[in-house]
C-alpha cells in the first residue's frame, strides 16, 4: 500500500504525467507501469481525499464561491468551486452551465457535503447566485461585490495547472472524479507558506505527512519527487 500512496501523492501533489510518475518510481527501484500508476489514482485518489476531508476543522463560517470555464474535449464547461475563509476548498462541482440550475445545484451539493451552513457567502456578480440563495439558503448574508471574491478565484490557479499539464480534459466524468481527489489532496500539502518561517513550515508539513500516513494506512516512502 506505501508504493500506491506515494504515487498518488506525486500525481495529485506535482503536475506531472502517469509515465512521469512511472519515471520517478524506477528511479527508487520500483517498477510499475503508467497504467497502473492511472488505475491506482482512479481507485485510490478519492478515497483518500476523503480521508482527509474527515480530519479537517469544521470549516469556517465565510465561504466564498466562484466559476471558471473549463475545456472538456474542446467543449467549454464550468467549474463551480467554494472555500472558506482560510482557503480550505469545501466542493467543486463541473457543470455545462452557469445559470440559477446550476446554481441551485452546487448550493445544495455544498450543504450535503460540508453538513453545515455559513453565516455569509461570498461571490461576484453572477446573478444565478442570488436567485438560487434566495431559494435554497434564504438565511445566510449574501455579499456580492467582485473585489470581495479574490480568494475564491485565485484559488483557481493550481487546477489551471494541472489542466495545461493534462493538455486539458477528456470528460465531464473524469474531469470532475480528478478534481475532487486534486481539491482534497493537493491543498492538503499547501499550508499558506508565506505566513510561515521555515521552521515552521517544517513542523507543519511533518504534521500533514503523518496525517496523510494514517489516512492512507501506511508509513510513506521518502516524501520528495
């Protein structure tokens, strides 16, 4: 099980291919193929995104929402995303459109999936936001201001990464199974470094380490590509 997580971790953490996680693993004198390496992600990555959803801190009150567009085999699609106010990612949900369906639809993915409601949401201008607030939380402050949604939206930039080095998606299905194994693993090895010293950082990347060894039940191989 230590040679699954570790490839996980690499594809999920470090934007690289299936053969280049195949590369880094002969290197240490393991050798598997990029398939497996691909059929272990499938099976394993979600599971273990959830692991480690279960040990986070109920999430904040403030959550802040935001849509991009995606491309999903030329075809552009949307990729609806919320944090809270520490920048810890809530949901993500892939939808081929952006109107008061959609979301309608996320809102009520979100509730499920967190189990708790905000005080406040905070999103830009669309106005499907408001028309489904008004339906599914009429209770919760809703702020609307662009400028107040930055940490939603630059929150954006390492799926936009992973997306140029997967030379896009092939699927609404599997861009949405990705995503939510990326949005639960990748964060998790990203504390907000530039508030950090070094020392710090290191005691805290010691922690999520073996937060992440207990979730996937192993003691991991050296942790660094």
């Amino acid at each position: 099980m230590e040679v699954i997580a570790h490839c996980v971790w690499l594809y999920h953490r470090f934007p690289l291919s299936f053969r280049e996680v195949e590369e880094l693993m002969l290197e240490r004198g393991v050798l598997v193929s990029h398939e497996t390496v691909r059929r272990w992600c499938v099976k394993f990555g979600q599971a273990y995104a959830n692991g480690l959803r279960r040990r986070r801190a109920r999430p904040g009150d403030t959550w802040h929402l935001d849509e991009v567009f995606i491309k999903i085999n030329g075809e552009r699609k949307y990729l609806w995303r919320a944090v809270d106010a520490d920048g810890t990612v809530l949901d993500i949900l892939v939808q081929s459109r952006r109107d008061k369906a959609a979301a309608r639809r996320f809102f009520r993915t979100l509730l499920k999936k967190t189990c708790s409601v905000p005080r406040v949401i905070v999103t830009d201008k669309l106005r499907s936001y408001g028309a489904a607030h008004r339906e599914v939380m009429p209770s919760v402050e809703h702020r609307s201001h662009k400028g107040l949604n930055n940490r939603a939206e630059n929150g954006h930039q390492p799926t936009r990464q992973r997306e140029h080095a997967m030379k896009g998606f092939r699927s609404v299905g599997g861009a949405q199974r990705f995503l939510s194994a990326f949005s639960g693993i990748s964060p998790h090895f990203r504390p907000r470094r530039h508030l950090m010293t070094a020392h710090d950082y290191g005691a805290e990347m010691t922690v999520r380490f073996a937060i992440w060894d207990q979730g996937t039940g192993v003691v991991g191989l050296p942790s660094t590509p």
